[in-house]
C-alpha cells in the first residue's frame, strides 16, 4: 500500500513540475576564476515544444539560439552545440528554481537559475552602442539571396545602396574568423551593419551576408576552410555584376581579420576585383601568428617569461605535427604529445577539447596557409589598416610582411596605415585586451570609416 502511496505521490508531483511554468526568463551567476559572469535564459514554449536562446550581458552576447531545449520529469536540459554550451538542470519545486551544471569547453560550473532578475550584477541591460543605425534609413536596404555554383549553396545577405538612381561604386564585406552573420555581431557591436551604414551614406554600395550555415544561408560551416568561404566571397561578386546600378570598373573587398585572408586570395583568381581593403588583415604564416599573438598578450598580462617561453615551446611543436601528419593518424600523435608535455595539467575533457580544436578543417588550413605568397603578385590598389592596440593580428610583423609582399608585385597602389590607440575591432581602446571589446561603446573608430570612404571613392 505505501508503494502505490508513493507512486501516486511521484506522479501528481511531476505533474505538478510539467505544469509549472517555467516559460519565461531565468537569471543565473557563472563564477569562473572569481569573476562572476551573468547569464539569462529565454525559455519559451508552443505547440511545438520548448524553445530558448541565451544572454551573456558582460560578453555583449544576446539571443543566442538554443539548438535543443528540453524539459520532462522536472529535467532541463539546452543546448547550443555550435558554441560548445550545455545546461543540464532539476527542477526545485520548493524554491522554484533550476539548479544544475553549465558546461562549455571542458569547464563544468555549477549554475542556478531562478526568475529573480534582481540579482546583484545579472547584467539584463544591453550596453549602449550609439553608432548603430536605426531604421528608415536614408539609403535603399534590400534582403537579398545569391548561390554559391560549386557548393550548390544559397547564400542570404544584405544589399545597401544610395538611394538616388545611378552607378555606383561596391563592395563586399568579408568577415573574421568564426561563424559570423551580416553585421558580423560580436559582444553587442554589430561592425559591418555600422560600416555599410556610413559607406552606403557616401556614395558606395555595399553587400554584406550571413557565412555559410549561419542564420538564413545555407551550407555546414563546421567543415569549411578560407578557401571554401573565398567561393562565397566569389558568388556575391558575381551577384554585384548583374546589378545594373553597380559600377562594373569599382568593385573591391573589405575583410577583416580572416576576411583579410580570403580577399586577395579572390582578387587572385578574378579579375571582378578592382581593389581591396584589409582591416587587420594577415602577412604572417597561420601558426606564425598565433605563436606571436599568444607571446604578446601573455608578457603583456605580466606571465613571466619562462612561462611564456615554454607556452612557445608546446604549440610551436604542436603546430608542426598538425602541419607534417595526415588526419588519420593526428589526433592521437597529438594527445600523446601533449600528455607528455603538459604532464596532468589538463583533464581528459580539456585535452580532448584543444585536440578537436586544433584539428578542425579551419584550423588545419589556418596554420598552414601563407598570405604572403597570394600578396606577392597582388597588383589592384591595396589599403591596409590596422589598430596599434592589436593582439589578434599584431601590427608590426603583419604590416611590414603586407608591405615587403606587395612590393615584390611591383605593386605601387598602396596605402598602410596603423592607428593609435585602436584595438583588433579598430575600436578606440585603453589596452587592446579583448575583455574591452564588450564594455567599449564605440563599435568602429569614426577616423576608420572616414579613411576606408574616402580612398575607396578616390579610386579612378
């Protein structure tokens, strides 16, 4: 008889728990490292089941798509599985709250989640970023749609042009490394959205579009390298050629970081481009530049140099394995290497999660690829920018490598120019840091977009 009791109990308890709503918003702290990182969950329900997105205020980072969210017998669980999150949740009836683990990148942290948005620092308010545009604009904005012939993908993106009729100079924005949308959204700033504001403002068309597999395109971008996003890139430069009101002869590229990569290799294989303009664009080899990043922002963050130094050691030996062995045989070399080097310092979770890291397709063709031999027989008109703040794409060794490259093309059509006080998102910035990007209200220096506009505009 107290079996059944207890049966019973069990179930008027669940579905007490399935009628609760928990539809709604759910605060909650992460508290790594001493620092404590607020997130909110949207949890929404429809006929269809439950859906949800994330907030990570301090980050800058707002409605983040949940691929799964589920909840049945008091159990939470969402995932985005293209940022590497998960949260696996019980339900509290009695306190009404979620209490549970947060994982992402071999980091497990406990998290709880109430609907008490007033706890101390839950960050719900997004940060102010006065540049970005507001709708009506006073230029012509048009969704548009391209394929992508050699992937058989349809690509969707953004058209931007004077609303006045006439031809007019374009370009196509090409973004940073990582699955990027149009605006190229990164901690609450939206760069592309606010650079094809301004130089839509001034005369010049340009056309933005989410990368492959990211929002409304079509296409896996887990699989694809620089060379396979450069085809994207060519596509939209073909979708720019049966514009009438597009000016045939002034047709460039703008990339940014890894979109710095992607368009001379374009340039190279098409003469559509007439001119490009690389913002923290790369000279130095893949590995060559990460080891450098890596060096720059340990010794500026106060490590001390035996540290730093043997940080140097490890990679550099791991980038050569990645770029000596064939993938069948790479994971494991790896794990046996670094095993051996980090002696126990990382768990099976974080080993595993560096090893899938640096053995993506991306990565694999990152760190081998050197732009200076695309640049080297890079002959349209070239401006290169750069922040001076820069720890992503350092601008020194970049810079000078872009300039001795397009030299060696007899290539007498450049402008390079670094920016004090800049940072990699060509913000106007205290450190160069990038825990500074979120908290920075400015998304792009006024004197970047002013620079960019005028040389495009004196092109012949």
């Amino acid at each position: 008889m107290k079996k059944i009791q207890l049966f019973t109990v069990l179930i008027l308890f669940f579905n007490l728990v399935q009628s609760q709503e928990i539809k709604g918003d759910w605060y909650g702290n992460l508290k790594v490292s001493g620092t404590e990182i607020p997130l909110i969950f949207h949890i929404d329900r429809s006929d269809a089941g439950f859906s949800s997105t994330l907030d990570s205020p301090k980050q800058g980072a707002f409605g983040l798509n949940a691929e799964e969210t589920f909840f049945e017998d008091a159990v939470l669980k969402i995932t985005l599985p293209g940022r590497g999150i998960t949260y696996d949740g019980i339900y509290d009836f009695e306190n009404d709250m979620f209490k549970g683990t947060f994982k992402q990148g071999g980091l497990e942290l406990p998290l709880v989640l109430t609907k008490n948005k007033e706890i101390e620092g839950n960050g719900s308010e997004k940060p102010l970023r006065p540049q970005e545009p507001k709708a009506p604009f006073s230029y012509r904005s048009e969704n548009i749609t391209f394929t992508n012939p050699k992937d058989n993908i349809t690509l969707s993106g953004t058209l931007t042009l004077p609303k006045s009729l006439g031809k007019y100079p374009a370009v196509v924005l090409i973004s940073g490394s990582g699955p990027q949308d149009r605006n190229s959204e990164i901690l609450g700033h939206k760069p592309f959205l606010v650079i094809a504001d301004y130089l839509t403002q001034n005369g010049i068309a340009v056309l933005r579009f989410d990368e492959r597999g990211v929002k409304e395109s079509q296409g896996d971008f887990s699989k694809a390298t620089s060379k396979n996003l450069a085809t994207d890139v060519q596509a939209a430069l073909h979708f720019l050629q049966s514009m009438e009101e597009i000016d045939q002869d002034k047709i460039g590229l703008i990339g940014h970081s890894e979109g710095g990569i992607i368009a001379p290799m374009v340039a190279e294989n098409s003469k559509e481009v007439d001119f490009i303009v690389l913002l923290a664009g790369q000279g130095l080899r893949g590995d060559q530049n990460l080891l450098l990043q890596k060096k720059l922002m340990e010794q500026r963050s106060g490590i001390d140099e035996l540290t730093v130094n043997q940080g140097q050691k490890i990679f550099s030996g791991a980038y050569n394995i990645i770029n000596e062995l064939e993938s069948e045989e790479l994971q494991s070399k790896l794990k046996e290497y670094f095993q051996q080097q980090f002696s126990g310092g990382l768990n099976e979770n974080q080993m595993q999660a560096l090893i899938q890291q640096l053995t993506s397709p991306w990565m694999r063709f990152y760190l081998s690829y050197d732009p200076a031999l695309v640049l080297e027989k890079t002959t349209i008109p070239v401006l290169a920018l750069f922040g001076e703040n820069d720890f992503q794409v350092p601008p020194k060794e970049n810079s000078g490598i872009i300039t001795e490259s397009l030299e060696k093309a007899g290539n007498n059509q450049v402008k390079v120019i670094v920016f004090e006080q800049l940072n990699h998102l060509f913000q106007e910035s205290s450190t160069g840091f990038p825990n500074e990007y979120a908290e920075i209200e400015q998304t792009i220096s006024p004197k970047v977009l002013e620079t960019i506009s005028t040389w495009i505009l004196s092109r012949e």
